[in-house]
C-alpha cells in the first residue's frame, strides 16, 4: 500500500505528534507499505521510508505566518486563495500515488489554515484516495486558540466532518470532543492511542534491543527474571512450572534465566537437559528463555541491568543461598521480589520480599506472584505499560488495521478484529 504522511514539521522536529508521526512511518514501512512523509520542515530519518519537503506545508513559512496574523484577526485576505491553491497544485501528484493519506492535525488546529483547506479540496475531488484525519489537539476546544478562530470557512473546517474522510483520535477524550463539535456519532470515530517506545525509554544497551526483537520478552506478564546460574541448587524448574501455572491462570507469563551452565560439570549438563525437556513437556518453549546458557560468563551486566527494568518480579526459588546479590539488586531497581524463605535472603530482602516455600505447589506459588504484582500498583502499571503500549503493541493492534481499513473504506468501527500485519502488495 502507498501511504503519504502529512503534517507541518516531522522528525527530528522535536514535538509529540511529529514522535508518533515517526512511529506510524516506522510501523507501516516495516510492514511492508510504501510510505512517503510530507512535511514543511524535518528530514529523512526512518529507513524505508520517504521524505518530501514542502515549504509552504511550514506554520512557519513567512507567507504562511503573515497570512496566519490575518486570519486570527478574522480576516480572509486574497493571500488565501493563492497559498491554498499552490498548495493543491504541489500536492496534487503525491496524493494521486498515493492509496491512503493521513494528516495529522491538520483538520485540527488553525496553524496553516491554507493546508486545512487544499486537503479539505483535494480529499473531496472524484479521484480521490482514501483519506483520514488523525486528530491530537482540537483548536475549537482549547481556550489558548479560541480569540483567533472565527464563524465561517476556513475556520469551520476544524469542526466540520468532512465527507468521506476517516476521523481517528488519539484518546476517548479526544473522540468525545471531536463528536460534540462535529456531530459525528462517536462511535463514527476510531480511536487509536500513542505508544511509548520501551527501549529508548529505558535507554536499553543495544544488545539487550536485539535480544527483544528475536524474543517476545515485551508480550510477557508477568515476566519473572532469575539472574542465576543454571545449577539444581536454583531450583529452577520451580520457575517453569510457575510459568505453565500462570498460563493456565490466562495469563502471558514468561521468564528469563540469565546465567550460564557449567560446561564442566557433568551434573550441571543433564540439568540444562533436563530443563529444557521439561519446558517441551509443558509446552512453554515460547516463554522461557535461557538467555545466559551459551554464554560461558553469562549474559553482560548492561543486558542484565536492562531485564531488572524490563521484569516484573526478580523470582528466587533457590534451595540454598550464601547471600543474594540479586535481591540487592532488585530492591535498588525497585523490582518486586517473590524468593525462598532463606535466612541469607530474609536477612538482605527484610519485610521488601515475597517469601515461599521452594517445594510449595506451583499453582499456589503462581497465585503469590499475582497477588505480589496486583498489590504492587506501580509494577502493575509497568506490565499494563509493556503490554499495551508499545508502539509495536499499538501498530499491531490499532495501527496497522486501521491502515487496511481506511483503504478498505471500512473505519469507523472502534472494536476492530486484532489482524497480523502481512507485506503488502
């Protein structure tokens, strides 16, 4: 599919709505559409995707800003036309390639009203692609913009539901107030939520950003981590059996072990065996990573440091311990800690930990854990966080769908089916 983006500044402008106009570029070119930024300032950023500078797409372009000094002064001078009409002329030939076009905030606020109406034109021309209004600010519900918006076109536009047009908002919110001022029922209004990009947010080391794009670490919860050698005395199979009991709970548990086999230890080499014979058994090979286990000092500490920020629960079922540096670890990550009742780790964790019985029930260790996090209310916002809004998360579940249904002729519904992006053709 030829997608065409368009708003008055992209990356790396800094802004919130160029951010997410990135991330959409990103998602749907890794999907496999053509995508094609069209922006008054910004550069080529995203690999795979194009750029197509537009002076006159600027607010801050000098003809676009004396014009803007009129209209807030609720004058229409002859400005209008021309810088409209050259604008039409210009983007005349990106919108006849293009499949769908989505302008963000540009039906929204009065910062370049010329560009408001050349799209309002060319969206309503017999030709024309599908098209779609991604709404971030609302100029006609915010007190900082009202004294320049006035009665009539082209201010109008900003309320108006343009025919045949998708109309998408970032929140609820925003969906009530674009339906109030346009009278478009709400339902008639897609909502689609901004996501956060985990890894830049975390400032994750660069090897930890492959290890989440070869593994589904990010769709996990609650993801329990075990920085531990692979030796019995870690009880580790505890921990995979939690994970089937959490599954079987309905939730998307996983977890990683972080550290290394002894390669010459012939005990410690059936155990490796053994575990990953028991994680076949109960059909949880696409939960359970053994990320240190090929590595003869385990995995680095930057990777290792990352998974404390990236876990829900630090998880010790160990049989015995000396001290429990993980637990200090933890508790300076501010990680929840669910371990085994050992003096060594109730005498570095105190009251901070969850304590168990290394030979408990699995299904009763399993509904400590989730009592643990459900208690925890900002680990359960970090979970809900990794889970929902990632901006793969959200290109996966809103982005990308909305993409083939704006196509389609067929957005509008709020409740689409969850589809798996495919290369388009």
């Amino acid at each position: 599919m030829r997608v065409v983006l368009i708003h008055h500044a992209a990356p790396p402008v800094v802004g919130g709505v160029e951010r997410v106009l990135g991330q959409h570029a990103r998602l749907m070119a890794d999907a496999g559409h053509t995508v094609t930024i069209v922006a008054g300032r910004g550069t080529k950023a995203e690999t795979g995707v194009g750029f197509l500078h537009m002076p006159l797409v600027d607010t801050q372009h000098p003809s676009v800003t004396e014009l803007g000094v009129a209209l807030a002064a609720g004058r229409v001078p002859p400005s209008f036309g021309r810088i409209r009409d050259r604008l039409v002329a210009d983007l005349r030939a990106v919108v006849e390639w293009a499949d769908v076009v989505i302008a963000h905030n540009v039906g929204s606020l009065n910062k370049n009203l010329a560009l408001t109406a050349a799209l309002h034109q060319l969206s309503q021309a017999e030709s024309a692609p599908a098209f779609a209004l991604w709404h971030h600010d609302l100029a006609w519900t915010l007190p900082h913009y009202r004294a320049s918006l006035h009665d009539g076109p082209p201010w109008d536009l900003l309320r108006t539901a343009w025919p045949g047009v998708t109309q998408v908002a970032i929140s609820q919110v925003r969906r009530r107030q674009l339906a109030s001022l346009t009278g478009l029922a709400e339902d008639a209004i897609t909502v689609v939520p901004n996501g956060i990009d985990v890894a830049a947010m975390l400032r994750l080391d660069r090897r930890t950003r492959t290890i989440l794009r070869r593994t589904r670490l990010l769709d996990t919860e609650p993801l329990l981590l075990m920085p531990a050698r692979i030796l019995p005395r870690k009880n580790i199979e505890l921990g995979l059996r939690v994970v089937a009991a959490l599954r079987a709970m309905g939730h998307r548990a996983g977890l990683v072990v972080t550290g290394p086999g002894d390669p010459h230890d012939p005990d410690a080499l059936a155990y490796r065996s053994s575990l990953l014979e028991l994680r076949d058994a109960l059909e949880i090979g696409d939960a359970v990573w053994f990320l240190g286990a090929d590595h003869e000092e385990g995995l680095p500490d930057e990777v290792v440091a990352d998974l404390y920020a990236l876990a829900d629960v630090l998880f010790l079922p160990s049989r015995e311990e000396g001290f429990g540096i993980p637990v200090l670890e933890a508790l300076l990550r501010r990680t929840p800690i669910v371990c085994s009742e050992l003096p060594a780790l109730r005498e570095v964790a105190g009251d901070a930990a969850t304590y168990i019985d290394p030979d408990a029930p699995p299904e009763a260790v399993a509904q400590r854990i989730v009592d643990r996090v459900t208690d925890d209310a900002p680990a359960r916002r970090s979970m809900r966080i990794r889970r929902d809004s990632s901006w793969e998360e959200v290109g996966r579940r809103h982005v990308l769908p909305l993409l083939r249904r704006i196509e389609e002729g067929t957005a509008g519904d709020d409740h689409p089916p969850v589809a798996t992006p495919g290369r388009s053709t």
